[in-house]
C-alpha cells in the first residue's frame, strides 16, 4: 500500500511539472496597432445656389364687389347665369319700378308748378323795379315782391333736387354690374322682396383675371432677405424683388409666375410675422378665391455656396451642427458649423467648410477626432449593365440515363 501511495504521488508531481513546461517552438508575438479605417469622403466645393423659400398663403380676388339692393321693392327678374362673366354697367336684376315712375313723375310735375310760381313772381318783381323810381309802388310792396321771387328760387331748387332723388331711385330699379368680372350664386330669386335698409345682399362680383396670394413671413426671414439682397450676396431680379411660383396642394407648379408687389408695413404682434402679398395672372381662371396654395419665393442666386449632405452632418451636446472632415497626417477633425437652412437634402454651410475640404460621409459611428484615417479611393459609377437576353426556348438537354 505505501508503495503503492509513493508511485501514485510521484506521477502526479511529475504531471504537475509537465503541465508548467511551455510548448515547443518560439513564443507568440504581441498584438499589433489595430488597422486604419478607411472612409469615404466629398471634397467641398463652391457651387451657385437658387435659395427659395414655401409659404403658406390664401388666394383673394383682387377686386370683389357686393351687389346689393339700393332701393325697396319686388324682384322682377334676374338677368345673368351664375357663374358666368359680366361686365361692368350690365343690368343684373329689375326691381318693381312702379312706386319709383310715380315718384319721379310727382317730383317732375312739383318742379313744374314751382318754376311757373317763379316765373309769375320774377314778372311782378320786374314791373315793380320799373315803377319804384317814379314811387308808383311803395319800398314795401317791392320788398315783398323781391321776397316772394327768391322764396320761389329757392322752391325750384328743391324740386330739381326730387327730380334728380327720384331719377337716382328709380334707376336703381336696374341692379348693374359695379366692376367686370365672375358673378357668383344669386341669393335670391325672382318674386323676393329686397329692402334698402337691410342692405339686401343680392350677389357678389370678383374680379379674377389676377388674384393676390397673400402669405405670412417671419419678420427675422424678411429683414434677412433684404440685406441678403442689399449686400449683393443673393442676386434678385431687374426691380430688386424676388420673382415667386405658385405650389398647388398635390405639388404641381403653377405655370404663370407671379410678382411681389408689397409687404405690410405692421407685424403682427401674435405671430411676429409680416403679411407679403403677390399677384399672380389666371388667364384661364384656374385660381379660385380661398383656394390654399404655397408661395415659392425665389430669394435670389447665392454664386458661392458649400452644400453637404445632411447624413454627414450630427449634433453635439449643445445642439450644434458638426461635421468630420480628413486633416493634416489624415487625423479626423471635428469642425463646427453654421447651417442656416436646408436645401432639399442637403445642409448650406454659412462657416465651418471651406472648399478643398474633405468631409467624410461614411462610418461616422466608428471614428473619433484624432484617429488617423485612410481616404477610400473614389471610383467612376459602373457603367450601365447591358440588358438580360431573354430566355432561350430551345429546351435544355436531358440528362443522359443511367
């Protein structure tokens, strides 16, 4: 048994020590410096830029008129299609002119009867101015003469006047059009009464063959705009104001171009916004009031503008754009930089790019300032593939039996 213990012991020391020996051949040599990443870049370059600028807006008429009733009374007729094109003196209704022809003939015939009055007086005040100097008449049956004689002046003065009031009612019995343009829905029918003192609104007429587009701009973008455009660095047209397009709701442009006409001098409290209006022709009547569409202005040219994709551009802790670009000994940078809008999918760079800069665009989540990088060798796009044949008909070979 002791012997037994004494070759069981020295075994397992002589395992122990076979276990510490290291193996045969040389020793492992140590990890090297980890492979350098290579990335993508677009070397920046200077390019003109058309900056535009979309704005909710609404169109109006740029003349609208509402036809109502200037005197009371049945309607007789309506005289125009609903919808249609009228131009300015059309008759649009008849009012009952009756009431309106007794009136008129009723201030006529007290017109009449106060120039007779007139003439008879003017006829005595003459024969008395005649027997005044040899003192036939006494100064106080003259004085009443001459009295009576502009009493009765006066009394025709105030028939012509009926007379004209009575005309002016009575041609308001024929509603015209005020302005020349579309007429919309009538609000009323042949057989209504209509009253001057509700103002009875009969039908509205707009004027549509130019349409205002009226749109709220940002106070800051406008007073942007116009310095831009003083300093020379965005180019406007001959009149200095940018020309604007119009965007429907399901995107398609507008063919006509429109004008920039005014601003509001006032902004809006609420809203720090300032109203721009511009006019826009619709010689084909396509633009309809109240009808929701964008203004797309075109703010001017930029000559020199640096635009980067937006996926190359991320945020740091404090909210600032930043990009990495490749720099001296091919390190990463980090540069921070001032993009004030966005153009399509793109970034405009105020500052932070200059042009010959590399800006790396890929593996952005692997890199780090600092690390050196490799510039991936920027190859030509693939030329276009040829296209497939079609198939063959001719069926394939069958197998050979076994």
């Amino acid at each position: 048994m002791k012997t037994f213990l004494k070759h069981s012991l020295a075994a397992l020391a002589l395992g122990l020590v076979s276990c510490g020996k290291n193996p045969s051949g040389p020793p492992p040599a140590p990890p090297g410096p980890p492979p350098v990443m290579e990335v993508g870049v677009l070397v920046i370059k200077q390019t003109p830029v058309t900056l535009t600028q979309d704005l909710p807006g609404r169109i109006s008429a740029i003349r609208v008129a509402e036809v109502r009733a200037r005197v009371s009374g049945i309607v007789l007729k309506r005289l125009f299609k609903e919808g249609s094109d009228v131009k300015e003196g059309q008759v649009l209704y008849e009012i009952d002119p009756a009431q309106y022809e007794a009136q008129y003939e009723s201030a006529q015939g007290t017109l009449a009867r106060a120039e007779a009055s007139l003439n008879s007086a003017q006829l005595k005040l003459n024969r008395m101015q005649s027997l005044i100097g040899s003192h036939a008449v006494s100064k106080q049956d003259y004085d009443e003469a001459s009295g009576s004689q502009r009493v009765n002046q006066a009394e025709v003065l105030l028939g012509k006047a009926a007379v004209k009031t009575a005309k002016i009612n009575l041609d308001y019995t024929k509603v015209t059009a005020p302005i020349t343009g579309r007429i919309g829905i009538s609000q009323v029918t042949e057989g209504a009464y209509v009253r001057t003192d509700q103002a009875t609104l009969l039908t509205i007429v707009q004027q549509l063959d130019r349409v205002y587009v009226d749109v709220n701009q940002p106070s800051s973008d406008l007073l942007r705009l116009r310095k831009a455009i003083a300093s020379g660095r965005l180019k406007a047209d001959a009149s200095g104001q940018p020309p604007v397009k119009l965007v429907h709701e399901n995107g398609d442009i507008y063919p006509e171009e429109g004008k920039l006409e005014v601003a509001d001098v006032t902004v809006n409290t609420l809203t720090n916004s300032v109203t721009v209006r511009a006019v826009f022709p619709n010689p084909r009547g396509d633009l309809l009031p109240g009808m929701f569409v964008r203004a797309r202005l075109e703010e001017g040219t930029t000559p020199d503008a640096i635009l980067v994709p937006q996926l190359a551009v991320s945020r740091n802790s404090k909210g600032e754009p930043t990009a990495m670009v490749v720099g001296a000994e091919n390190k990463v940078e980090l540069r921070v930089l001032e993009t004030p809008r966005a153009v399509g999918n793109q970034w405009l760079v105020a500052s932070g790019l200059k042009p010959g800069d590399q800006l790396i665009i890929n593996n952005l989540q692997k890199i780090r300032p600092g690390v050196e990088v490799k510039v991936a060798p920027q190859t030509p796009a693939p030329a276009a593939s040829e296209p497939a044949q079609p198939p063959s008909k001719t069926p394939a070979p069958s197998a050979p039996a076994k």
